[in-house]
C-alpha cells in the first residue's frame, strides 16, 4: 500500500544508491570533494534547524557535520603519503578541522548560527583548494 511515508522512504533508499554508486566510482579527489559537498549541505541544515527552533534535528544534522569532518575529511590526511614537504599542510589542515568541530560544537550548545557560518565558511575555503588541485590535475 502507498502512503507518504513509504514514498519518502523509497525516494531515500534511491538517494542513497545513488550516493554510493558514485563512491564506489569515484577517484579520492572525487570522494573528499563528496565529503566536501555533503558536510556543507549538512551545516545549512543544521542552521534551518535553528532557525525553525528544531533541537532534535539540529543536534543530528551537526553531529552528522561532526563526523563529515572528524571521520572522513581528517581520518583521510595522510602524512606519510604527504613525505616531508606536505607535513606541514597536514598539520595545518588536522588543527583547521579540529577547529571547525569545535566551531560546530558551539553551535549546537549554543544555537549560534553564526558558529556555523564560521564552520562552513573555513570549509569553503578548503573545498575551493580542492577543487584548483583537481582541475589542473585535470588540465595537465
């Protein structure tokens, strides 16, 4: 029988196909720009949240930013694979995500949306690197 909820359900479990389809496909650059992508649209939901007063859905939306950033963007720096030159830009980029989980942190205890923008807008800034990495990789 159809109802909403199934619909809903369905259209989700189709996402969700999706979504890995893609990553099992996808090149490493391809899955930290997902990463990217989807800790981004996350933090505009938690700030939806706050504006719609929704605790539940906030706090979910940031702990799911939190492991966006904790479990998948930090978990795959490598400083091994980095050698000597790239240590440092590891070391750098370990302490920015720390710091946007505390930013994110904040919000939630908060309600600051503002702490989001911070977040988001810090994660911006790695993600459009990103981005010039993978296209003159692309180009050349």
């Amino acid at each position: 029988m159809y109802t909403p909820h199934n619909h809903r359900t369905g259209a989700g479990a189709y996402a969700r196909l999706g979504m890995e389809t893609r990553a099992m496909s996808a090149s490493p650059h391809q899955l930290i720009m997902m990463l990217f992508d989807g800790v981004i649209t996350t933090i505009g939901m938690a700030r939806h949240h706050i504006a719609s007063g929704d605790a539940i859905a906030r706090g979910n939306a940031i702990s799911k930013a939190i492991s966006i950033v904790d479990n998948g963007l930090k978990a795959s720096l490598d400083a091994k694979a980095a050698g000597a030159a790239g240590a440092e830009l590891v070391t750098n980029l370990s302490a920015l995500y720390d710091f946007v989980i505390r930013r994110l942190l904040y919000a939630n205890l908060r309600q600051d949306a503002k702490a989001l923008d911070e977040a988001e807008a810090i994660l911006e800034n790695i993600a459009s690197a990103w981005r010039e990495v993978g296209g003159a990789s692309v180009d050349n």
